[in-house]
C-alpha cells in the first residue's frame, strides 16, 4: 500500500497531511474524484476554480480533479475562441 495525499488547490494550494493509503493510483484517482463530487454539493465551497490534486508519497503530482469540471472546460475554449 502506498500514501496519497489530497490537496486542495484554487488560488492558494491546502496541503493535506494526513494522506491515505491505497494500492494503486487508479484507486487514489477514483477516490479524489468522490470527494470533488462532495464537495460539488458542498454550499460553503464558492470558488468554482477549486480542485483535488492527488500526490503520491514521494511527493509527485499524478491526478488533478476539478471540482466543477465544467468551468474547466468552458474556460479552456474560452482561451481557444480568444486566439
């Protein structure tokens, strides 16, 4: 089994120390994609930028789930219709 951690980044990164273990980075990836369906449905969450950046133990980023994807998607053909 080996850790992940779960920080959780808008503008300002929030480092999670606790982490959990799991055998495998499919299992840590399907995990933070649970959480950000949480936090989706979380009323205090107010910037739409927010994500879950999973990082393994030796401290390499593997997975970055947005917390509303759809802003993601809008905000990259956004910059795609600007050029």
């Amino acid at each position: 089994m080996r850790t992940y951690y779960f920080d959780m980044k808008d503008t300002i990164p929030t480092r999670d120390r606790g982490g959990l273990e799991f055998a495998t980075h499919a299992g840590a990836i399907e995990h933070s994609r649970d959480l950000a369906r949480r936090l989706r449905h979380d009323p205090r969450i107010t910037d739409r930028r927010l994500s879950v950046i999973v990082v393994d133990e030796s401290g390499t980023e593997i997975h970055c789930e947005p917390v509303y994807p759809m802003v993601a998607s809008v905000s990259i053909s956004d910059n795609q219709a600007s050029r």
